[in-house]
C-alpha cells in the first residue's frame, strides 16, 4: 500500500483531486455548507498542488 501526501487543502475522490476551504464567517450565512470545494479535474498530485494556488 502506497502512501500519498495531498497538496495543502485539498481532498481525493474517486481519483480526482479537489480543493477545499472552510466557509469564511462573514459568509457562513450565505453558504450552507461549512466548507466550499471544487474540483482540480486532475488525477496527479503535481499537477494539483500548483493549479490551487492560482485559483485563490
């Protein structure tokens, strides 16, 4: 069994990478859910930890 490190806030499922942050509080009231993610449409780790940078 091979052990992999995600990039920093983010999460797999079913293979793909996806970026995730908690709701900020000033939001919270606008937002349901507690957290906000989305998709990295990516399967590789080095591929994602560099493309969520740019996105927040």
């Amino acid at each position: 069994m091979s052990e992999t490190i995600s990039p920093t806030f983010t999460f797999i499922k079913d293979g793909v990478f996806y970026f995730s942050r908690r709701t900020p509080k000033e939001l919270v009231r606008h937002y349901l859910p507690p957290r906000i993610a989305y998709s990295l449409r990516t399967r590789s780790a080095k591929v994602a930890d560099p493309q969520h940078q740019t996105r927040h």
